[in-house]
C-alpha cells in the first residue's frame, strides 16, 4: 500500500493512497480463516469448511469489509506518520477519491483536526451599555397583574355567563368520528378560560355559556399531537358547565407576600416591590444581550481570531443550512436544482460565508470557555428545557423527549456555555 499523507494547513490532512489488490486480499482472506473456525455448514465439520465455501457464502461482503479494513489501515497509517492523536481528529474522513482500478482502489481522503486558537484579549472586545431603569408604573403593573394572577376563584354571587379568566367546572365527553377515545373524557373538571390549556378553539367556544347548560364544542387536533392516532383529525365534545368562578379582589396584604414570595417569613410588601423590580430590570437587560450585545460580542469574536478550520466540518455546516433552505422552498423551487450540479453549487457558495463563520464562531466559544472553566452539565441541560415547557404550557417530559430523538440536546448545551461565557465576558454574571 502506497500512502502520502500530508498537512495542508493546521486542520486538515490530505491522504492520498493506492489500496493494491494483494493488501484486500490478505484481508478478505484473513476474515475467511476467522470465520471458517466458527461457521455451521451442513456436511462439513465446524471449523473445517473450506475457503471457497466460505467466499461462495459470504462473497460480497467479505470483500465489501475488506476494503474497509484496508481503509482503516491507511488511516492508522497516516495517523502514525503525522503523529495524529485520535483525540485530535474531528468526525470521520471525507472522500474526496474512492475509484476502483484493475490494480486495485485509488484513494483521496481528507482527514478534519481540531483547530487551535490562541484566546487572549478577548474581554477588551466586551461591548457597552447603558443599565436600564425601571419605572414605578412598570412595577405597579406587573404587582397587579401577579395579584390578580393569585387571587383566590370564588363562586358568582350574581348569575352571568361565562367570560375569558373565569374558572369553570364542568364535564366533557369527545368523540372522534362518533367514537370516543382515551383521554376524551372527564366530570368536574376545573379549567381557567384563556388559560390555553386545552384545544385551540376549546375555551374560545366555551366562552358565553351558562351554569347547567349543556353544548357541543367541535374542534381539530393539533397536527404536531403527541397521541398521534388523533393529530390533525376533528373532534366533538360534548360540555356540560355547572358552575363558574371569578377571581376575587385582592390586595398586598400578609396573605398575598407569602403568596408571591413563598418560604421567607421576612418578606414585606416592599420586599415583593423590590424583587419585581429587579426581575423586570433583568428581563431588560436580557432583552439588551439578546438583541444587542450577543450579536456585537460574536462579530468582534470572529473578526479578531484567525485560524485554520477544518474543511470536512466547515462542509457539513453548509450541507445543514442547505437542507434547512431547501424545507421553506417550493416544489417548483427544488425541482430547479435537480440534477443540476451548476446551481447546487452556486446555492453552496451563497451560504459559504455564513457557515464558516459559524464554524469559526463554535470552535471559539469552545476555546474561551475552558479557558474560563465554564461548563454545562447534563443535569442543567434537562432544568432548563423542563423549566422553559413548563412556561410554555408544554409537557417537560415529551419535550426533553422530542430534543433527545431528533438530537438537540448538543445545541442546547453549546447554547448556554455560550450565554455563560458571554455574561462573564461582560460582566453581567455579577
């Protein structure tokens, strides 16, 4: 086997190789003796069936694993030659050449390695901002809003119909296609009306009802519905209200401080002012991070560092925001690029840019944050995710669920090393 293995620049290798026939077939035969020892064949003893028995059954494929041997053999090769360490080496190879000829298979591979990058001087590139202030009548509005949030539901005094933020006990019974289904059905159920809490449409149809009425709500499963037998399909409940509630009228009293600040027998009604204070001043500044300095941050980040990438991970950044593209186009659109290499190509060069740069920008992150010793575990991952659905009103678990199938957990992790970095950066970790 003939092998050139050579460093185009400090994060990729170039291997160029001539995988000869008598090196794949030292191979396919050495996996012949291996499995001649301990394949059953009718009429033959174990261990004594004969080689070409053995290639007559398993032909193909013994071929097929011993090119691949030679392929894994060509990389040690080269690893050995370079002095790679495996720890060094990003992904798996890229084929560049991979051509069978009479005298065996050419080879042309690059090999990705971790890039280097020198972090210094990167907190002078921190950007400025003015703190924000927080107005009395903010706080007074959101003091209001949590109050009316924690009142108590008390039963009308004077009959009414039933309106948006009313508590309603009632019993329901669905049907699908005049069939009733698991889960469909339920008797004095308490629901807050605009709470978003059931179907889309479902508390919209039951607003204007009254105590002891009895109505038919149709509505239409989500299409993304985690019981997929009923996702996209209409349904009929039939609803029987029998009594509303309405919020009562509430004040900061001793009663309401415990509410909004639970478990601190110390707190007061200027205790609970000053921690909405400072909640609204953080949504603020997080706003201001978001919008403003995360962007300033990355772009002074990625305009400072120069260094090799590797080209394989660079390539499979563009392939993501190729596909990512090509689910917002048309039909029409995609038939456009069928078997159309010009135009492929030319959608590849349009993104180029923005892929290396977010390459560029990940290894970065990664490279200030162990110098920082800012990490995200696992554990802090789920929190985050289960804290986020349940504000959503989602399931926590379906949804770490759903980010663990379709392999999201990375980003999400990737995500808030990123945001711990960038406030300690800036100080706002303080």
């Amino acid at each position: 086997m003939n092998i050139t293995a050579t460093r185009t620049d400090t994060a990729n290798v170039l291997v160029t190789a001539k995988i000869e026939n008598v090196d794949i077939e030292k191979n396919l035969n050495k996996m012949v003796r291996e499995l001649a020892k301990t394949t059953n064949v009718d009429g033959f003893r174990k261990g004594k069936v004969p080689s070409s028995k053995i290639k007559q059954m398993y032909g193909d494929k013994l071929t097929q694993d011993a090119e691949s041997e030679a392929v894994q053999n060509l990389m040690a090769t080269a690893k050995k030659d370079l002095d790679l360490k495996s720890e060094d080496i990003i992904g798996e190879p890229s084929f560049k050449k991979y051509e069978k000829v009479d005298d065996g298979i050419d080879v042309e591979l690059t090999i990705s390695l971790k890039p280097t990058v020198e972090a210094e001087g990167y907190n002078e590139l921190a950007p400025s901002y003015d703190e924000p202030t927080v107005e009395d009548a903010e706080i007074e509005e959101r003091l209001t809003k949590l109050m009316e949030n924690n009142a108590p539901f008390k039963k009308l005094t004077d009959e009414r119909a039933l309106e948006n933020d009313d508590q309603a006990n009632f019993d329901f019974l669905g049907k699908v296609d005049g069939e009733e289904f698991d889960g469909g059905k339920a008797e004095g159920f308490e629901l807050v009306i605009g709470s978003g809490q059931f179907i889309p449409g479902f508390e919209e149809q039951m607003v204007g009802m009254n105590s002891g009425e009895t109505k038919d709500v149709t509505v239409t499963f989500p299409e993304e519905y985690q019981a997929k037998e009923l996702a996209s399909k209409e349904a009929v409940f039939t609803v029987t209200l029998h009594e509303i509630k309405a919020r009562g009228s509430v004040e900061l009293d001793e009663e309401m401080v415990k509410k909004l600040i639970p478990g601190d027998d110390t707190a007061t009604a200027d205790s609970v002012k000053a921690k909405i204070e400072e909640q609204i001043k953080s949504e603020k500044v997080a706003k201001i991070y978001n919008e403003e300095l995360k962007p300033k941050l990355m772009d002074a980040l990625v305009e400072k560092y120069n260094f090799d990438l590797p080209q394989n991970i660079v390539e499979q950044e563009i392939d993501a925001q190729i596909n990512q593209k090509a689910q917002s186009m048309s039909e029409d659109e995609l038939a456009e690029y069928k078997d159309n290499d010009e135009k492929i190509e030319e959608l590849r060069d349009s993104v180029r840019e923005d892929a290396t740069n977010s390459v560029k920008a990940t290894f970065i992150v990664d490279a200030l944050a162990r110098k920082e010793g800012i990490a995200v575990n696992d554990q802090e991952v789920s929190q985050t995710i289960y804290y986020e659905a349940m504000m959503s009103g989602q399931d926590p678990q379906q949804v770490i669920e759903y980010y663990q199938k379709n392999n999201l957990l990375p980003a999400v992790k990737m995500g808030m090393i990123e945001d711990k970095l960038f406030s300690k950066i800036m100080g706002l970790d303080k």
